[in-house]
C-alpha cells in the first residue's frame, strides 16, 4: 500500500498497531458521563487515558464500530491490509490516491456517529425487556433505576437521594423531547436522541433548560462566573479558583462580557466532535 499517502499516516500506524498489542474495546454510554462540571464528556474523551496513549480508541475512530475492532485485531495481517485497502479507497473522496487532512477529519466524524449509532442499539437491546423494537418509560426506569413501577414514588421521597432524583427528573425531559410522535415509546431514531442527546439538535434546548435549571441561581438565563463554579467553589483552593477563573475567561466567555448567554452555555456544556 506504498502507493497511497496518508495524513501524517494516522490510518496505516494506529490499525498497524493491532500485531503489536491485543485490545479489549467497550462501548461508552455517554448519555451518563459527565465531567465534574457538568459538562457532556466529548467522543474523544478516551483517546488519552492518565497521560497514556489508547490504541483501542484510534481503531474505533477509524473502523466506527466497536465490534469491528474486536474483529479487526483477531484478523491475519494479509485480510487486515485487504480489508485496510477497502478503507482508503472509501476514504479517498476525491480519488487521488492521498487521505488529506479533511477527508480524514470527515471519516472520523463519520466513525463517530456510526459509534454513537452503535452505542446506542447496545443499549436498546438492554431496556427494551419485551423485545418489540421500542423502549417505554416503564422500560427504562425499571433497567436503569430499578423501579418497577412507574408511579412508585419512593426514590423521590428520600432525603439522600437528590442526585438520583435529579438524574431521573433530567431523564424524563430528555425521553419526553425524544418522543417525537408522542406514543410514550421511543424507536431506535428516537432512542439515539435520547441516549446522544448532545449530538441531535432536536435535544440540545433541553440540554440548555437543565443546565440553566442546575446552575443559574438568580434566574436571568446567563451565567456568571460564581455560578460556573457552584457551591463546589467554595471548597476550592486558590490555584483552583484561578484555573477555573482563567477557562471561564479564555474558553467559555468569547464575547468577555463576563458571562455566559446561551450560545455560550451550548458550547461549553455540549463539547463539539469537530
């Protein structure tokens, strides 16, 4: 495969490394990861693990499925170059022959809703308990939560239960948008919305309401600085103040105003794939 040229030969190194290292793949239900502040964990999350390189994320960025880079680091070298061959062709949109930086930025992308479109079947397989292609809020609860009556209001009675009263309340806006038709089930369209709900821009109002819900305190739809940090900030150090202080400042306030409107708010809590 001498004769392609590749973007500082990400797709020949990071697929190569499959003869090197054995590699166990899992799929990621991003719905539940949150950073600490709050913020939806990006698709990249996993590319570096404690300052460690993660191979296995290169090959699930490439392939765009978990269970074909199961598959791919089990093939023998000759089918894993043939079928890497079949790769680039695909990748090369233009047919010169050179995967330039776009057309890789493009595949990945790709790689990456294909990844959520995976994660999110997994999924639906583990709640839809009757198996007739579409998740109640019966369903869901029942998997997730463990209650199994829909109407039992026994989680939201207790005291030491708030962050699971918050997720559980969130969880019920997000289902409630998901279903666009209103039958009070969700299909696998509307599932993916559900479980990925930072990837449709269907959800991503919801999104803004409960972080605006959670976070702004004197109810003006913006959010100021003593806000981005909650109550947490109080615990914090000075060095931990002055990091936070500089993030909210350089990454989060593009317009320096000295907080966050809307737009603002999307993009620090709704990390972009691009």
């Amino acid at each position: 495969m001498n004769h392609w040229s590749l973007a500082l030969g990400l797709v020949l190194g990071v697929l190569a490394l499959r003869e090197a290292t054995a590699h166990t793949h899992h799929l990621h239900n991003a719905q539940k990861e949150r950073e600490a502040d709050g913020t939806r964990t990006p698709r990249d999350h996993g590319h570096y693990s404690n300052g460690e390189h993660n191979a296995d994320f290169d090959h699930e960025a490439i392939l765009g499925s978990v269970k074909d880079a199961e598959e791919y680091d089990q093939l023998p070298a000759m089918e894993a170059k043939r079928r890497l061959e079949i790769l680039l062709v695909k990748m090369d949109r233009d047919n010169d022959k050179h995967i330039d930086r776009k057309e890789l930025h493009s595949w990945i992308l790709r790689s990456f809703r294909m990844l959520s479109e995976e994660e999110s079947s997994e999924r639906m397989d583990e709640v839809d308990e009757d198996e007739d292609g579409y998740v109640t809020w019966a369903e869901y609860i029942a998997e997730t939560y463990g209650i199994k009556d829909p109407e039992d209001q026994q989680l939201l009675d207790q005291e030491d239960q708030v962050e699971e009263q918050r997720l559980l309340r969130e969880d019920r806006q997000l289902f409630n948008a998901a279903d666009k038709n209103i039958d009070g089930r969700l299909d696998d369209m509307e599932f993916l919305a559900f479980s990925h709900p930072e990837e449709s821009p269907d959800m991503l109002p919801i999104i803004l309401q409960q972080t605006l819900e959670e976070k702004d305190t004197n109810s003006d739809g913006l959010i100021d600085f003593q806000e981005y940090i909650g109550d947490k900030g109080k615990e914090q150090d000075r060095e931990w103040l002055l990091t936070e202080k500089d993030k909210f400042d350089n990454d989060h306030d593009k317009d320096g105003n000295g907080i966050l409107d809307r737009n603002e708010i999307l993009a620090w809590v709704v990390p972009t794939n691009e």
